[in-house]
C-alpha cells in the first residue's frame, strides 16, 4: 500500500485506511474519505500542497499531511 500522497495526477485509487486518530482522523472520514471509497487525484499543487481530489462526486483539496494519512492501492 502507498499513501494518498504519492498517487500522481489522473489515477483512481481505492483507501485501505486512514492512519490517525482523535479529530484529525474523524475529520478526514467526515469528508467522505471511508475505507473503500474511490478517490481520483485531479490536480497537484506546483510545490505539493494540496493536492485535489474527487471523492463521492464532490471536488475537495486535501493538504499534503493529511494525504499522508490516507493509505490507497
């Protein structure tokens, strides 16, 4: 598994997990961000932070920390 992070621009990934806890974690999964759930990485930040996603239908930029957090395949 990589992370989020590391995904380049144009690829659909599925989340594994979301590292973490407390607020941070809850946070992530309260913008749809679940196990299983499809996130394509649209566009990437010229120095990496953020990155934009479409996750459930919806756009949502992510910083690049949180990213880190989020496990993919």
């Amino acid at each position: 598994m990589k992370d989020l992070k590391s995904t380049p621009c144009g690829t659909t990934v599925t989340v594994r997990k979301v590292e973490g806890e407390g607020a941070t974690r809850r946070r992530i999964m309260d913008m749809g961000i679940t196990r299983g759930a499809q996130v394509y990485v649209r566009k990437v930040a010229p120095l990496g932070d953020p990155i934009e996603v479409t996750v459930r239908g919806y756009e949502l930029s992510l910083r690049k920390a949180d990213a880190a957090r989020i496990l993919v395949e």
